[in-house]
C-alpha cells in the first residue's frame, strides 16, 4: 500500500510540515500531521486505496476539488471537516492563507474498510459506500473519535486492537450520517444521501411517505432538504412523492381491471376527485381517458 502526505513541501518551498507519525495496522495505515502551511501551497493527491481525511483543526484555509482540470478557483470549494475518497479518486488542495494544520488521515484495502462497514450497511450498500465521495461538516462524533485517534498514536501505549475500533467507528460515522449538521457544501445531496434516501423508499411498502419523513431519514431540516432535494434532482420532493405514486397508478390502471376508486384508494388519495386532479396534472388527462387510451391498438402505453 502506498502512503504518501497530507501536507508537504511543493517545488516552490510554500508549504511546510512537521514530520508525520505513521500508524501500520492490519489492512491499514493511520497518519497524523501537526504542521503550518503557508499561503500559496498546493497538494495533488491520488491513492489507489480509499482513503478518509480528518482536519482536527479549522480547515477553512483550505480550498479543494476533484474536478481533473484543477484549481481553478469557480472549481473549488472549501475543505469540510472530514472528506471520504474512494480509491482512484484525485484531490487537488490549494491553502488561501496560511495556518496551523492537524490532520488524520486514513488509507485502507477496501476489502478491509468493507468489513468495517458491512455490520451497520450490509455487504452490498457497504460496496456501493466506497465507490462514494462523502463529505461530513462540524461532526461532533468524528471530532471526538479522531482526538483519540490522535492521542493514541502519540501515546506510549499504541495498542492496535483499540485504534482499529476508533478507525472503524469514524468511517462508519462519515459514511453512514454525512454532513450530520445537515448542509452540504454544494447545496446538494450527496451520493450517501440519495443513496439512503432510495433505501428508504424502496424498503416502504405504502405510498404514505412524507416530505417530513425523507427530511428526518437523513437528518435534515424540511426546508434545506427540500432546497437540496431541487438542487439534486431537478424537482420538488412533493411533486417527486407525487409522480411516483401517479406512476404506479398508471401500472394498476393499465395491467388490472381495478377500479379508479380502487386505485386512488390504493395510492392514499383522500378520494375519486383528489386522484383524478393529481393525475390530470402529472399525465395530463384523466384517469379514464389515459385508460381508454391505452386499450387502443396503436397505444405505446
């Protein structure tokens, strides 16, 4: 596995850095840096295994993207608390005023982060988390866990068993509840979310779900998950709840004999009425009409 550093000095000297105590655990290595970086400096990091960066310290110094054209600067944007890269994924660093760094940083064999994540995620949702980039803002858990982190690979008393623990618990933390103070940098869901966000829907066996109840899955207010949700997806979460309840309707009206009053009753409709004017809306026709329509031989369905 190749190791390399946060922070160290670039061609021009602009950037400085303490040296790094460097952790070796079974599948991992764990790295801590106490070091200054001076105004100007820029890091370009790519590793073949996944790797978790924690800034123990403010991180606002720092600007970041992955974008592969670089540092442009309506390209970056600021360094988060935590940041979860999966293997191959580059990172290019830019430090706008120079300041004092701490920072933990974790690279693993996937197989081995896999088998930190598969008791909470199960094995496949803990597979499709690594292939993610995940972003975690002012996490009080993974401050805490990565302090200890810290001290125990400073301490005389390095026990491995008990780092392993730490580590696992601040990636499960990071992948499992991103952006836990509920704000994501771009303004947007991140792929942790919309993923927890599909389970949540595809594990609900009724149509009764809430704009509430996808805003409190993934601990977030109702307003800037709805923000969000628009920026992500192109549409309201309300109209998005609404046209697949409206597209699972036309499943039941074009494959059973079910009644309309049957299938609004089905799709928690208050009535007749209230799913024929939510259907006109989506569809653009009636219930009856899209049925009729759809009995034609010439109809695409």
């Amino acid at each position: 596995m190749t190791y390399s550093p946060v922070i160290t000095a670039n061609k021009d000297g602009l950037v400085a850095s303490s040296s790094p105590t460097i952790r070796a655990l079974d599948g991992i290595q764990v790295g801590f840096w106490d070091g200054f970086g001076h105004r100007g400096g820029s890091k370009y990091l790519l590793s073949q295994d996944p790797r978790l960066l924690v800034f123990l310290r403010d991180s606002s110094s720092v600007q970041i993207t992955t974008d592969e054209r670089g540092l442009a600067p309506l390209r970056t944007k600021p360094m988060p608390q935590a940041i979860f890269l999966p293997a191959g994924v580059p990172l290019w660093s830019k430090i706008t005023h120079g300041s004092q760094f701490q920072i933990l940083q974790v690279i693993g064999h996937s197989d081995k982060l896999h088998r930190f994540l598969r008791p909470t995620l199960g094995s496949s949702a803990a597979l499709s988390a690594l292939n993610e980039i995940v972003e975690v803002q002012d996490s009080k858990s993974v401050s805490l866990l990565s302090h200890l982190v810290k001290d125990e690979l400073l301490g005389s008393n390095r026990r491995d068993a008990y780092v392993e623990n730490l580590v696992g618990s601040i990636l499960a933390d990071v992948v499992e509840n991103p952006n836990t103070e509920g704000k994501d940098l771009s303004g947007r869901l991140t792929m942790a979310q919309t993923r927890k966000l599909r389970s949540l829907i595809d594990a609900s066996s009724s149509y009764r779900l809430k704009v509430g109840d996808l805003a409190k899955h993934l601990g977030l207010s109702e307003d800037w998950f709805s923000s969000c949700f628009k920026s992500t997806f192109g549409t309201t979460p309300a109209r998005w709840l609404l046209e697949r309840r409206i597209i699972e309707a036309r499943r039941l009206l074009n494959r059973t004999t079910l009644s309309i009053a049957d299938v609004a009753q089905l799709m928690d409709f208050s009535d007749q009425a209230h799913f024929s004017r939510a259907f006109r809306r989506i569809v653009g026709k009636s219930p009856n009409e899209w049925r009729r329509d759809q009995s034609r031989p010439d109809s695409e369905g």
